[in-house]
C-alpha cells in the first residue's frame, strides 16, 4: 500500500476525467491516479463526490461507461480508492467554511479539510481561495 503522505482527495470532475480515460487530467493529477492504480498512492473519494456523479450520470451529463454502483464497484476493489463517508462534522465545516456556492464543493472540501490532505481539483474559486491545498 501506498506510504505515508501519498494521499488527497478528489473532487468529482478529476474522478469523471478519469472514467474517460484521463482525457481533461493535469499532467500531476493523471500521475497520482497511476500511483493509485499501482497502490502506491491512496485517493479517497467523498460520499459528495459519489452522490454528484450519480446525478450527473442519470442526466447523462456523464458517460461513466456503466451504472454508478457498477463504476464505484470497480474503482473500490482497488483499495487504494477509498470511500470517505459523510459526518455531521463534514456538514457544519461546510457551512462555516462557504468556500463557494456550490453545496458538493464546500462538503468536497471538508472532507479534505477533515483528513488534512490537499483536494485533487482544477476548480478556480477552490485555488483561489487558499482555503486547502490543491493538487492539479
């Protein structure tokens, strides 16, 4: 398994750039979903992000080459994917923190906030708001 420090959380659009096999990925982003893939690295994916890219897939806004559960099935077996669940504590940091106004961002962000690890995403208002380190 991956060794210690080799680890972030993903917002939903790297995880969906993934599933179409890494086109959209930063070059840093596309290595640590390798590193991943090898278990050298682990990924933890907020329950936000697993619920967002459920309703982008049932309005085929997103193409996850399967069912929801059929993809996160897969990506799970790798253990170095994590399911992060979703904790009061995660809801009140969103709201005191407001990073932005998108709901899945600010709960996204206080998953990483929660494990302390930086957030794999491009997302301008997320960078710009120094609130978490990012990893793109």
């Amino acid at each position: 398994m991956a060794e210690a420090g080799v680890a972030a959380v993903t917002d939903t659009h790297p995880l969906i750039y993934y599933a179409n096999r890494g086109r959209g990925l930063s070059p840093r982003a596309a290595s640590f979903f390798t590193s991943c893939e090898r278990q050298e690295a682990v990924l933890y994916v907020p329950a936000a992000v697993v619920w967002e890219c459920a309703l982008l897939a049932r309005t085929a806004r997103v193409n996850l080459r399967r069912t929801p559960r059929a993809f996160f099935d897969d990506l799970f077996s790798n253990p170095a994917f994590c399911p992060f669940d979703l904790t009061l504590d995660q809801i009140f940091i969103a709201d005191e923190a407001r990073i932005g106004r998108d709901p899945f961002d600010n709960l996204i962000c206080a998953a990483a906030r929660t494990l302390d690890l930086p957030l794999m995403t491009r997302d301008g208002v997320i960078h710009d708001s120094g609130a978490i380190p990012v990893l793109w």
